[in-house]
C-alpha cells in the first residue's frame, strides 16, 4: 500500500460516495492493491468478498498505489495456494472413492467447478472464483510438460501430486474449459 508519507491525489467523489484505497488477497494468495469508490468501507469490504476476496487493508481516500509482494513472492504464493486447493480437492475425491475429478470454468457463471465422477455419474463437488483457473491450468500443464497451444486441442500428461501425504501420478487432461485428473489406482 502507498506509505503515509504518499501524496492524496486531489479527487471529489461524486455525492453521496467516498474514495477508498485498498489491498486485497484472492483465492490464491496474490496481493493485490485497487481503489474504488462507495458510500462507505462496509460496501467496500461486502462487495469485495461477494466476488470471493479477502480484504487486507483499507483506507478512506485515493492514493498512489505500490505493491507489497515482490513478483516472486506473489509467484511463490499462487503456487503454494494452488497445491492446497488442489490438495483438499483430491483428498476429498479420494475419500468419496471418485474415478476421476473434472475441474470446469464456466465464463457465463464466471465461476469455477469441481466435479467428481463416481462409477460414471457426474456429481458437483464444490466451487472456485474464476481466477484460480489460468494459473491452476498454466501449473498442471506445466507440471505434466504439456504445451497448451492451441486452446480447443486436447492434450494430455501425467503430474505427480501429493495426496494425504504420499506422492501419486494422476493423468491430466486439457481440453478447452475443462481439466481432467483421473485418480490413481481407478
């Protein structure tokens, strides 16, 4: 966030709003700074989590804006979450005994969402903001040494990932808004 010492930059808000200045956390632990203006800081911080943000700081009024994180901190961070997520999912998959997790961006919705399949049948597992989908793909294709070029064209590979503490290798499949992760041993 802009330091103290920092310039307010002389702007009126319209009737009835204020300008705050704020840094952000999404789902994958990236910082990130915005500015927006609103009747108060409680619509702040509720239309901000209604898009699936945690709010990290706020303050009233429009100021220069620096980050906090370093670009390999921020990487490092979208990594680290990533695999947690992942984590959980695949935990989840494994105990429900899933043949297979699909995991879906559906832009209309603007969301993400998990899927297992159980002996064929096709069940919603849970839900993601959509900005956990092109580094959740860009990860995986990377981790299974898939390039993805062109979008539509279906790619596949394996990635060695870690499952209630033991390493497994699950196929990966990349075909247009989905990934596919058919679990180990199914």
């Amino acid at each position: 966030m802009a330091g103290e010492g920092d310039t307010q930059l002389d702007i009126v808000p319209r009737e009835g709003m204020r300008f705050f200045t704020f840094t952000l956390s999404d789902v994958l632990g990236r910082e990130m700074p915005g500015q927006m203006e609103a009747p108060s800081e409680e619509h702040v911080r509720l239309f901000l989590a209604e898009r699936g943000y945690e709010l990290v700081e706020v303050r009233e009024g429009w100021y220069g804006m620096k980050f906090e994180q370093s670009a390999v901190a921020r990487k490092a961070a979208v990594e680290e979450r990533l695999r947690e997520w992942l984590g959980v999912v695949l935990r989840q998959a494994q105990r429900d005994e899933a043949e297979a997790v699909s995991i879906a961006l559906l832009p209309a919705e603007d969301a993400v969402r998990v899927f297992r399949v159980i002996r064929g049948d096709r069940q919603e597992m849970t839900d993601a903001p959509p900005d956990i989908w092109p580094a959740l793909r860009e990860e995986l294709a990377k981790m299974a040494g898939v390039e993805l070029r062109s979008y539509e064209a279906r790619r596949e590979g394996t990635v060695h990932l870690d499952i209630d503490g033991a390493g497994r290798d699950l196929q990966v499949t990349f075909e247009g808004n989905t990934i596919g992760l058919r679990m180990p041993g199914r």
